[in-house]
C-alpha cells in the first residue's frame, strides 16, 4: 500500500505542480501535501483527498465524495478532506481549480487564524507552558513574536530556561508560519537545526573555558 501511496504522491505533485513546489511529509497515518507549509491535500492508502473549503464544498457534494477517515485508538475521526475520484483526475484543468480553491482557502484561514489569535496557546505548537515562558520574556502576542523572530525568541527563552532545545525553536517557527512545526519546509528545519547546533557548540565551548 506505501507503494501506491508513494505512487500517488509523485503522480499529485507533477499534475498539480502550477500550484508550487509541492512537499509531503506524514501526517494523520498518511501524507500531507503542502505549498510553502500550507496543507491543501492528503494521500492516504493510495488516494488524493483536497482539503475542503467552501469553494469547492458544492462540487464533492454533487459527487456524494467520501471524507478522509483518520483512526486513533480505534476510533473513526472523519476528517474535512474530499477523495479525488479517477473522473476528477480525468478532469486536469478542472482538478487544478479545486485544488487551487482548496490552497487559497487554507492561506486564508493561515492568516486569519495568526492575527485573530488573542492567546499566544491558541498559535500552532505553542502550549501554556511556552506562552508563560514567552511573557517571561517579553513576548505576549503575536505581532512581537513575528517581530523578533524564531531565533531571537528563542535565544531569549534559552537565557531563563537552559534547556529549551531545538523542538521549541521549530515550534516558534511553526507558529509564526502557522503552520504545525512537522510541516515546516526542509530547508527552513534544515537551516534552524544548523543554526541551534552552531550555537549550542559555542556555549559548551564558553562553558569549558
């Protein structure tokens, strides 16, 4: 089945490529398809599901298409994702303007969620926990966590707290980009682990001076 999957995935990456650079990581017991971070689909068990959006609502409606279904102990959770049938993916251009529908309608939401957030927990990957430890050091909203920045947001938190480590750096990263922090690009987890090495290396060289 990961082969047909994978099948799946390259096959959704090349038809919908007019949309961007398409990454996919594992999410949900399947892949997520993503644009710069954003999540518009899914492949699960070989099949490509569109995130549903009030655009393309009517369509998959009119096709009675099935949802994702996604089970955690055991238990159904359907999830807000339309199954492209073999008629659709027959249907290229009109394939491209759902799936492009979908995109747009989760940039959208992206935003909106970032600047209506009043709780910095209410960010992606942010707990109470990082929220009190983020006021402890100056940072109480969204605006002046975009503005200082993964790295400078966490340089800070590392100054009270040594053990914050590189899964609370991706997590700042994450939320800024409002995004979960497993779906953040390769090259930006590539770049931010570099930088985090880079710097724990020279307080362990400090710390033996």
């Amino acid at each position: 089945m990961k082969d047909v999957t994978y099948v799946r995935i390259h096959k959704s990456q090349e038809c919908l490529s007019p949309l961007g650079d398409i990454g996919f990581r594992p999410l949900f017991g399947g892949y997520s398809l993503a644009v710069e971070g954003i999540i518009f689909a899914m492949v699960s068990e070989g099949e490509l599901y569109l995130r549903a959006c009030e655009q393309c609502a009517d369509y998959f409606s009119q096709k009675s298409a099935p949802t994702l279904m996604f089970y955690k102990r055991g238990l159904p959770i359907e999830l807000n994702y339309y199954r492209v049938d073999e008629e659709l993916w027959s249907n290229h251009d009109k394939l491209i303007q759902l799936s492009f529908q979908s995109l747009s309608s989760a940039r959208r939401e992206n935003v909106q969620r970032k600047f209506n957030s009043h709780r910095l927990k209410d960010l992606p990957n942010l707990s109470m926990n990082i929220e009190v430890m983020l006021r402890e050091v100056g940072i109480g909203d969204f605006n002046t966590l975009r503005v200082f920045g993964a790295k400078r947001s966490w340089l800070r938190l590392r100054k009270i707290k040594k053990p914050v480590g590189i899964k609370v750096l991706l997590a700042l990263a994450g939320a800024i980009q409002g995004v979960h922090e497993a779906v953040l690009p390769l090259a930006v987890r590539e770049e931010l682990t570099e930088w985090w090495r880079r710097y724990e290396q020279r307080q362990q060289r400090y710390s033996e001076q």
